[in-house]
C-alpha cells in the first residue's frame, strides 16, 4: 500500500521486518526492492531482488528489475545475465529491452 501512495520509506519500513517472518517469500522481496529503488537506494535494491530471483527463478520481473538497477550503477557486464533471463521468461515485455 505504501508503494501505491508513493511512500516508498514506510514501505521499506514494513517490509523489513515482514521478510524476515517471511524469508520464503519471493513477492516480498520483489516490493521491497521496489521500494528500496524508490527510496534510490540501488544496492539495497539489488540485494532484495537477487533473493527474489533465487526464491524464484521464474519471476521475470524480478529479473528485469534486477538487470535494469545493475544498469543504473553502471554494473553492465553483471546486468547482462538478468536481463537475458527477463527476456527469455516473458519476450513480449519490452521493459527488459
């Protein structure tokens, strides 16, 4: 709900704390790179959406998101892999282009 009314601070406030009740859950990991992305924290980011990707593998959006931050800090060669990934699960998403 935090991220819909673009409060990406409180999200990551509550998110914290529900992964670690929750360490299974993948969707969790995914909003809570999201919300470390908005708060343009692109590390902590990076971090929660490559244990989103590890939880589940076919998340195409988690990939996508993955590769498009390892782009935002410059880290080309580690975004490539994400990115093909993202492709390869959903290639009429033109996001992942």
């Amino acid at each position: 709900l935090y991220l819909v009314v673009n409060k990406p601070r409180r999200a990551v406030a509550a998110l914290e704390p529900a992964v670690k009740l929750a360490p299974g859950r993948a969707d969790l990991f995914l909003l809570l790179g999201d919300a470390h992305e908005r708060n343009l924290h692109l590390n902590a980011s990076i971090e929660a959406l490559q244990e989103a990707v590890r939880l589940e593998p076919r998340m195409s959006e988690g990939w996508g998101k993955l590769g498009q931050n390892l782009v935002n800090v410059t880290r080309y060669a580690d975004a490539r892999k994400p990115l093909l990934q993202a492709i390869t699960l959903e290639p009429t998403n033109s996001y992942y282009y």
